[in-house]
C-alpha cells in the first residue's frame, strides 16, 4: 500500500492547503505504519505552496525526509511538464530530477497527460540516472478509442523506457469492476515480473470495492489515504481497505494503530480549520459521461454562479462529453480537463447568442489539435479540424524537443541564484511569485493548532457532536 495523505488526499479534499506544520505530527507516523512509499508532494500541491501558501517545496521536501527516515518519498510529476500545464525544455526536466533526488525523494512517478510516454523519456530517463525508483503512468479513461489493446500497447511502451512499475491513473474514478477485470490482467501479462499499481478516486463511490477487484485479478499496489481524508472526490480509506483485504485472505504489512492516530489528528484539524472530511459519494453515471473531476465540478458551478449561469451546469457538462467526442477523446485530467470544460462553456455560450460551436476556440485548443501537447488518441473530423486550425501546420515531433535549452537564457536574465532549486523556481515563476516565496522566509513548522493541551482538545472535542468517532489514546500527544 501507498498512502496519499500529505499530497493527493488534502488536494481533493482541502484545495491542497495542508501546510507543512501540519504535518509534523503526522508523518513520523505514517513513516512507522508499513507503506511501502508516501506520496508527498507534486502536481498542484507544488504550485499551490508556491503561490498561496508561500511555503518553499523544495524546502518541505528536505523536512519531510529528516521527519520520515524509513519510508521512500514520492515525487509526482506531469512528466515534460513537471507541476504546471506547460511543458519545460530537456534542461529543466533534467536539473529537477537531479534536484529530487538532492532533496530527499526517492520515488517518482511521472504520467503524462495524453499517454504519450514522448512527454516520458526524458523525465524517466532523468530520473533513473539520479537513483530514483520510477512507476510510470497509465492515464485511464472511457472512450471508444482506450480499449484494453490501447492500454497494453502503452503499457509496452513504458516497460520499453525501463520503469521499475507501472500505475493506472484513475483521475475521475472510473474504474469500474467489470472493466477491472479485462484491463489488469491485459496489463500485467505485458508488464512481467514488474508490479501494477492502482490509483483510483472515489468520485463514483465504488473505489473501495475497485480497488479490492483489482489486487483479486493481480494488482501488486494500492493507493490509499487516511480515512479522514478518504472517500468523496479522494482514495478509498486506508483502515477500511486493509481490514477488507485481510478478510479476503490477503497478508497486508500495514500497522493500522499509527494511522488511526494520524486520522484523529487530522479530524481535530479540519474542524479547528473549518476544512471537510470526506464522505462517500453517491453513484452518478452521468458523471461517467462527462468524466469530470469533482472538484472541477463544483469550482465551475461556482465560476457560472458569478456569470449568473449557474441553471446551466448541466448543458455545459453535457457539451463538455461531445467536445471530448469531437477532439479525439482528450482524457479529463489537467491540464485537458480545464481546457475541455473551457470550449464546452464557448460552444454553450456562444449557441446562446446565436454562434455555431467552435466559432470561438482558445490557443490551447488549437495547439492540441495541431499534436502539440502530443498524440491525439481518438481521429478529429477533418472540417473541424481546418476550422479550429486555420491552416497551420500539424506538430508530429516530440513536443519537448521544440522548445530550446532554457537554463543558460534565465542564469543570464534572472540569475544570480543561491542554489539550483532557486535557479528552478525561476524557471516554473516569474519574479512576482519567486519574491513572495522569499519574502515569507523559512517555513514555520510550528502548528499552534496541534499545541494545545490535551484537557482542552478533549474538552473541545466533547462540545463538536459532529465528531463523534474522536479519541485520544495514551500516547497521542
């Protein structure tokens, strides 16, 4: 088992905003409960303790790794584009996976947006050079074109750029157990001797019984999360899935005493922060159409609200499901989720007002299109691919090998830097953001929140009857 706790589990739940602090007192716990890595940092929790929490990542990776002394790290990566919706030249995929490594990680796993493992070998290669364990990404997804035949022959293709494992990416929590039951076993058979992970959200509600499937039809890994932060939009619980599979049989190496530990600790934050706990979801196959992320959901529910088209939701989600039909079927994950969504509201919008769809189309659209993000699984009927072109060019090369060796250029307009991770900041932010994150300073590890005495956490916790699992045990603080 893999535990999500400190990246994906509080980007689903809490908008990514689990600082450091909170940390603290959790992580040498989940460090001694038997995981065979921690997913740390990556994605949007990297961008989000740039910009919003002004907390430097590179410096959360080196207290975590001096907190967690027995349990690898795990570094998440968009492969070419490291933890933004651009892509980065060779030189900046590479200083950073030697900087992962520098920083403590020791586990990475890079996926790639389209499934286009071109946007993989440098990031892997990069990686392996520097000592790190790498499982590369499978993106899952519905659509008449990601057969099981699509998925081994991408499977093939990563085992043919040496990872160590492989995980299926289930963003969107479409997993089903019938699909579970094709797919693993396709998958495994190209694999060999190297393990198969299972990353699956549980926006459909079945996750935790996916999850229980899959490791039955030869799953080796699973990606979990501490139950306060389970469920909803997040992983299938930790506690719940371990108990589940040791009464199926199965010898699971988990201490669950730590975690329930961490589980308390992490219910008495959300409620002092004011921040959700996770609930299971109720079955939706609508959502198995348009395929969107929970959160996306909601963030554009509240996004129409303000343009006072919040009784349209529904329309745009349904547009959004013949937009993925028309271009070829993108899979609903960053940054092709937010760029779906985008052409749906356009087409919506603009029907509205008596345009045709795709009258109004933005560049990121037109570079899709093109090949420029990379290979378009599905085909693009050939008129709306000239409307949204207009002409130019298709992109058939690597996309990352367009773009020209970057460090030199912003050593000679940024620089000086201190280090090489400041050097990398400058790359991913401009110097509004790099003087922010300085002007913070160190990041402050203490956590007033968990500071508070024993008496008036029990006392507090007495008077929320929306707590009603919450106890300390002896040990606990």
């Amino acid at each position: 088992m893999i535990d999500v706790t400190l990246r994906d589990a509080h980007q689903c739940l809490w908008a990514t905003r689990m600082t450091t602090a909170m940390m603290r007192d959790i992580a040498p716990r989940l460090d001694c409960a038997g995981f065979e890595a921690i997913d740390l940092i990556g994605g949007a929790v990297f961008d989000v303790a740039v910009r919003y929490l002004r907390e430097d990542p590179w410096e959360r990776m080196r207290l975590l790794s001096s907190w967690v002394t027995q349990t690898p790290l795990i570094i998440h990566t968009r492969g070419q584009s490291l933890f933004t919706f651009e892509f980065f030249a060779d030189d900046v995929v590479e200083l950073a996976a030697e900087r992962f490594a520098a920083n403590g990680m020791r586990y990475h796993t890079p996926y790639d947006a389209l499934n286009d493992m071109r946007n993989l070998e440098i990031p892997v290669k990069a990686a392996k050079r520097q000592g790190l364990y790498v499982v590369g990404g499978l993106v899952y997804t519905l659509s008449p074109v990601h057969t099981d035949d699509y998925y081994t022959a991408k499977a093939g293709e990563l085992v043919a750029l040496d990872v160590d494992a492989v995980f299926l990416k289930d963003a969107s929590g479409l997993l089903t157990p019938e699909r579970v039951a094709t797919l693993v076993p396709a998958v495994k058979a190209v694999l060999g001797s190297r393990p198969l992970h299972i990353h699956t959200h549980c926006n459909s509600g079945l996750a935790p019984y996916v999850v229980l499937q899959a490791v039955d039809h030869g799953v080796d890994v699973i990606h979990t999360a501490t139950s306060t932060l389970a469920n909803g939009v997040s992983h299938s619980p930790t506690e719940r899935v371990a108990c589940n599979l040791r009464r199926r049989g199965y010898e699971v190496p988990i201490d669950l005493e730590p975690i329930r530990e961490v589980a308390e600790r992490l219910a008495y934050i959300a409620a002092k922060e004011d921040k959700p706990v996770g609930t299971p979801n109720e079955y939706d196959e609508f959502h198995f159409q348009h395929q969107c992320p929970g959160g996306m959901v909601s963030n554009l529910a509240y996004q129409l609200e303000t343009m006072g088209l919040r009784d349209r939701l529904n329309d745009i989600l349904e547009e959004a499901w013949h937009v993925r039909e028309d271009l070829g079927y993108p899979i609903v994950v960053s940054p092709f989720a937010q760029y779906i969504v985008t052409q749906a509201v356009l087409n919506v919008v603009g029907r509205d007002q008596g345009r045709r769809r795709y009258d109004t189309v933005p560049d990121e659209i037109r570079l899709y299109v093109r090949g420029g993000y990379g290979e378009i699984a599905g085909p693009i009927e050939p008129n709306l691919y000239d409307k949204i072109t207009r002409g130019a060019p298709p992109i058939t090369e690597r996309p990352g090998s367009r773009l020209p060796p970057a460090l030199d250029r912003i050593r000679a307009t940024r620089g000086p830097f201190a280090s090489d991770d400041d050097l990398l900041l400058a790359a991913f932010y401009d110097d509004t953001q790099c003087g922010a994150l300085k002007g913070a300073g160190p990041i402050d590890i203490e956590c007033p929140i968990m500071a508070t005495p024993l008496a008036t956490l029990l006392k507090e916790i007495s008077n929320r009857p929306s707590i009603k699992s919450f106890h300390f045990r002896h040990a606990s603080l």
